[in-house]
C-alpha cells in the first residue's frame, strides 16, 4: 500500500465515475497500471466495496447519520446489520468508531437499539451539516433515469456497454442520462475501505475540530500525504499521513487528540464497514414499480378500443 493507491481512491470518491486512464493521468500512471492496482485492492478487500447509491430523497427518505462508539470488531456482523431495515451502509474506523447511516422515513428517526447492541454507545445524530439535496425531484425522473440508477448502484466500475445493456438502452443514452444525474447531485458514493488488511504503509487520517486558542504550527507534521485543510464553520482541520506501524499511527491520532484548543476529533480513514446494495436496489425498484406500472391486459385492451 503507498500514496499511490489511497489517491487512487480518494479520486474515486470525489468522482466515482472516473476512468482509470484518467486516473492514471492525474497520478503518474498508465490507465492499465491503475486498473491493476485497483484490481489487486479488491482481490485483497482493502477495497471492500465501491457502493453507489441514490441521494435518499429520491427514495423518499432522508439520510440520518449516527455515530457509536464502543464495539471493536475484527469483522463487522453484517447478517446482524442486514436485519436493521432502513440501514444504508456502516463505515467503521480504528479502533471502535463507527458512523451508520439510515434512509429513513422520519428525518428525526431515534437511534435503533438493535445498532446499539452491534456498534456500541450512539453519540448521536450527524444533523447539523445535511447531504446536499439533488436538484431533481423523484418525480422529474424518467423511466430511463431509473434503470439508468438501477444499473449504476448494482455494478458501479463496470464498463459503460456493459451498464447499457443491462438498463436496455445505447452506451450513448445510458451516458447522457447518467451525466444528468450526476450534475444533479443523485448519486452518491460510500466506499468502504479496510486498509489494515494491507501490509505495509499505515495510515492515519483525522479531523481535528479547534477553538480560536489552537496552533495551526501543530499539524506541521511529517509525512502527510497532503497539506493540511482547514474548515471555518466550525473551525477544524484535516490531515491525512503515514507512519511506519499501526501502533506509531495510532499514537500520532492520540497526540493530536490531546492538543491544546482542540474541542472534537474524528477519525477518517475506514477499517472496513457494510453497504446494503441489495436493499438499495429493492427500493429502486419499487419506486420504478410504483412510478411506472406495467401495463395490464385491461389497460392494453381499453387503449385498443379507444384506437378502433
């Protein structure tokens, strides 16, 4: 594992729909050396999953995010989890923070007490920075939209022919629409890394909330895979580095924890998780089946007389 790869992935989840030529372009490499090393990470499960899924408004539900604290797997239950039913995808951080995220139909939904017993202690709701709404409604969605979508979540990376097909229109129509909803902000991307599974480099990456009291000279640290970013509401910055063990990684997460002036600390870089895929898909394609009934041999037979 190097600097290579977690760029490779951090591309993909600002824009999931890069090629890997493309990729290869921004960080050095040849598209086929890319795809190699995506490949690899996947045969590893580093990359655990790649999961698109639908902005939860255009399911009719909201996205909760909750944290917990507490329970430090080595594997996540996921059959456990599979039975929480508006439970979108889990991602779990070293050593025992998880954030899950609910589609809900009550945008002020408790937390489960089933996610409870499985993560640990909740520590809340994520309410006071909501996901983006998609400019486009449900209901200005065309059928091809939909299969359009359907196709997208169930086989994210597969080539473009492969996902036209599937959704019963050209390689260039299944593009046009799907374009359309990415400017529209209707796809989103939840990947799930496990990077202890790779030997190697580790990594630790943060967010440290900070009062007016904190200085910005601390997080001038060695190592960092890129310079540090800072946020003015609330006031905080992120950093991203490497050391040479996981205990090394984990010791610098504590050290800038313990810093003066900082007031919060969340950790970033995933140590595996969970996506609903299949339940994602089954409520797409009940908004399809909703929307967009087929048609009854009443329905066709009334069309032929009102023809005649």
């Amino acid at each position: 594992m190097d600097g290579t790869d977690l760029a490779i992935f951090s591309r993909l989840v600002s824009d999931p729909f890069l090629t890997d030529a493309t990729l290869g372009r921004e960080v050095g490499l040849t598209g086929k050396a890319v795809r190699l090393r995506r490949r690899r990470m996947e045969a590893r499960r580093v990359l655990t999953d790649y999961g698109l899924h639908p902005a939860a408004e255009l399911l009719g539900r909201h996205a909760v995010a909750w944290r917990y604290a507490g329970k430090d797997w080595t594997e996540l239950p996921t059959s456990q989890l599979a039975e929480v039913e508006d439970l979108a995808y889990v991602m779990s951080f070293r050593p025992s923070f998880h954030r899950a995220v609910r589609f809900t139909k009550d945008p002020d939904a408790p937390a489960d007490p089933r996610l409870t017993r499985l993560l640990g202690r909740p520590l809340g709701a994520l309410r006071g920075e909501p996901e983006p709404v998609p400019s486009l409604r449900a209901d200005g969605l065309s059928r091809i939209d939909w299969r359009v979508l359907e196709a997208v979540v169930a086989a994210p990376r597969v080539p473009y022919v492969v996902k036209a097909h599937r959704a019963s229109v050209s390689a260039r129509t299944f593009r046009s629409h799907q374009a359309k909803l990415e400017a529209a902000g209707a796809l989103r991307c939840a990947m799930i890394l496990n990077l202890e599974r790779e030997a190697g480099l580790a990594t630790y990456g943060i967010w440290l909330k900070v009062d007016e009291s904190f200085d910005a000279k601390a997080v001038e640290l060695p190592r960092l895979w890129d310079r540090p970013h800072w946020t003015q509401d609330p006031r905080g910055v992120f950093l991203l580095g490497s050391a040479e063990t996981y205990f090394d990684a984990r010791r610098l997460e504590l050290q800038l924890r313990s810093l003066p002036g900082v007031t919060g600390a969340d950790p970033l870089i995933p140590a595996g998780g969970f996506f609903a895929r299949q339940r994602l898909l089954g409520w797409i394609r009940a908004e399809m089946s909703d929307r967009f009934p087929p048609l009854g041999h009443r329905q066709i037979g009334s069309r032929r007389l009102r023809r005649s």
